[in-house]
C-alpha cells in the first residue's frame, strides 16, 4: 500500500486486489479484474497453519 499522490507518474500503478469485498457498498467496483478477498480470506492469510 502508499498513500495517493505519493508519486508524481501513477500510470504504472495497477490495482490488483480488493480486500473486505464482504463489506463494501454493491455499486462499488473497480474497472479492472481484480481479485477480490473477503475479510475472512484476508485474515485467514496471516494465520499460522497448523499441522
């Protein structure tokens, strides 16, 4: 992540990922594919495996 406006060329940056899609309002959506995790998949992420 970096804040907006950190760099003065952005045409490079791509969003690749929507996290908490589980929450957002259903009018938004980026114009690009991305992928999309809920809030249980992205924590689920940092959660050591067990064996």
């Amino acid at each position: 992540m970096i804040p907006v406006g950190l760099s003065d060329d952005d045409s490079s940056l791509v969003f690749q990922r929507q996290v908490f899609i589980d929450e957002r309002p259903h009018y938004y959506q980026y114009s690009n594919k991305t992928e999309d995790l809920t809030g249980e998949e992205l924590f689920a992420q940092f959660v050591p495996q067990q064996d």
